[in-house]
C-alpha cells in the first residue's frame, strides 16, 4: 500500500510539543523532510536536545514549560500546525506510580489548545493513547481488535479508561473536540499503540526487555505471566501516522496508529533473544508488578481508508534495529537499576 503525498508540509510552520522526546523526534526528522518549518518546544524533563541532533540546524527549538501560558503564547505565534506530544508519561511502572503527575496533563493539554486556537492555528494533531480504551474491551482470553469507535463520548459504555494517565488523554480528546465545536480547529486525536525503537529509554518495556538480555539476567525477569498481549508497534510507522493522519484528516477525528497484530510478551523476549545468539535458562514471572490489560491491538480499517497506509513494519525488523541501536550506544545501565527506572520518566 503506497502512502499519499506529504507535500501538504511544504513551508508550513508548524510546532510539535515535546518534540525532544523519543517519538517527537522522529515525528521531527520526519517532518523536515516533508518540507516543513519547524518549531519545537519541551521542557526536556524527559525528552533530550540530543534526540535532535540530525537536525538541529534545520529548527527552532525553544525550552520552557507548556502549563505556563506566556511561554506556550510565544511559541504557537504564526504556527498553522500544532502536533501535540508533551505529556507527563512513562512506561507502566510510572503511570500507575505517579497518578497527580499524570492528571497535570488535563492543564497542559487545555492550555495548548486555547492558545493554538487564540493564535489561529488551523489544526491540532494530538497524540493520544490506545489507553483510552475500555478495559473491558482488552482482555487476555478476547483479543479483540479495537475500532476507533470503542472508544467515545456519545454512547453509554465507550468511556472507561484504564487509569489517571488514560483518562487525562481522552479527556484531552474531550477538549480538542470543545476546541473544534466551538473555535472551528481541525483536531486529530492520534490513538498511539505501544510504540518502541531508537531512542526510547527503559522505563518502557521493550527497552527495559532489552537491557535485560543484554545483561544476560537469568533468570529473566518479566512483568506478569509473559501471555499478555500488544500490538508493538515501531516508531517509524507511529510517526507516518502521525504525519499522514496530520496532512490528511479535517475537523474532528480520533485515528488508530498501531499495528493489527497481538503479540505476547514472551514472542517479544523471544525476537530480542533471537538478535541477540542467548537465551536465559529460566523466566522468573513477577505478577505483583504493574502489568495492564490482558491484550491490546488496533483495528487499522478506517486508518486504511482515511489515510491509504496501515503500519506494516514487522516485529522482528523493529526489535533487529532496536537492539542493534541499543547495543551502539553503550547506555550504562546497570541491571540492578532495571527495576527503579522502570517506575520512572528517564
């Protein structure tokens, strides 16, 4: 499936919001070579000036805090487009370890969104989660696709969020609709699923998975039982997602970004095991840890539809550059702080 035209990028300003962070800098490099004037703006409390280094020399990068609303004025002055990634997260460990930090998100996306819409901004591509979800809908024993529509405001049942952080983001989806009924800005909600690759650091468990092994920790320790399932997504097909779904949808939209299929956790450890030539003797399944819904994967049909493009990128080809990457650059983690940085941001 051939992706559509970027061209709608070219010499537009547009701003992304936590654009230093793992996601947001490749959404980033993506962009410039759509053609587009960058501006990014991040506190970096997680994300890192380093993640832009290919392309420092082609943005504008500003530091400051988006709750603060002179600061969020300032950047979004003359931008068209606003993708917005800044949000207080982590991997499962934090979300459910740091749940005020996680409802700051309610202040950081509204004031955004008001002043990208006092600005004149013509659309919002927000980066929300598959969290949004019912968690009903995501059981181990199911493994039900989830459509776009699962999730709402509209019918009895669609909202039912799995925690703070998950209700912050549709919440957030709640806001940008307000901001399109009521101001006329184009909003895109992006659903994104379980996104992993370069660049991302092991308070996320794909990363963590992978220090793990190539710590040769054994036996291995993994979160649950290992039967739970995501849809692991790479961060190359997030962010042509992001950017297709940002060039391509109109008024108000929430769009799924992830893959259509279920993986367990040990399918994961297995590809990473299989880059790697080694493999633990023994697994040690750890089921008082933070482990999150049963089963999560996205019904990509109106993706397909909306955009002519699906994510494709297989799991191995994603987990080969990954563990490729990570060996590379000889991050200094020792496996006895494995546990601590997957209860934090970075």
């Amino acid at each position: 499936m051939n992706a559509p035209e970027t061209s709608a990028y070219t010499g537009v300003p547009v701003l992304v919001t936590g654009g230093a962070s793992f996601i947001g800098s490749h959404l980033c490099e993506w962009l410039v070579k759509a053609g587009a004037r960058i501006t990014v703006a991040d506190d970096c409390s997680s994300g890192k000036i380093e993640n832009l280094g290919v392309i420092q020399g082609d943005i504008v990068f500003k530091k400051g805090d988006l709750r603060d609303a002179a600061f969020t004025r300032d950047v979004v002055r003359g931008q068209a487009i606003v993708f917005h990634l800044a949000a207080a997260h982590g991997g499962r460990g934090y979300i459910e370890t740091h749940p005020v930090e996680c409802m700051n998100n309610l202040l950081l996306d509204h004031t955004v969104f008001a002043e990208a819409a006092r600005a004149g901004a013509r659309k919002i591509v927000h980066a929300s989660s598959a969290c949004v979800y019912p968690t009903h809908l995501q059981t181990e024993k199911d493994r039900l696709l989830l459509k776009d529509s699962d999730a709402g405001f509209d019918e009895p049942g669609r909202a039912f969020a799995d925690g703070e952080y998950d209700w912050a983001k549709l919440m957030g989806e709640m806001q940008l609709r307000a901001f399109h009924k009521q101001h006329g800005l184009d909003g895109v909600a992006c659903r994104i699923f379980t996104a992993y690759g370069e660049r991302e650091n092991e308070s996320h468990a794909v990363i963590a998975l992978i220090a793990k092994a190539i710590a040769r920790m054994d036996p291995f320790p993994i979160w649950g039982n290992g039967k739970q399932t995501r849809n692991f997504t790479y961060v190359g097909d997030i962010v042509t997602g992001l950017g297709l779904a940002g060039a391509t949808l109109s008024g108000f939209a929430p769009i799924n970004v992830g893959s259509s299929t279920h993986n367990s956790v040990l399918e994961l450890c297995e590809e990473i095991f299989s880059v790697l030539g080694w493999r633990p003797q023994h697994f040690d399944f750890q089921m008082d840890k933070p482990i999150g819904v049963g089963s999560r994967a996205a019904d990509s049909t109106f993706c397909k539809r909306a955009l002519g493009w699906a994510p494709g990128i297989p799991l191995g080809e994603g987990i080969r550059k990954t563990v490729t990457w990570y060996a590379e650059a000889n991050r200094d983690v020792r496996p006895e702080d494995l546990e601590r940085r997957l209860m934090e941001r970075d």
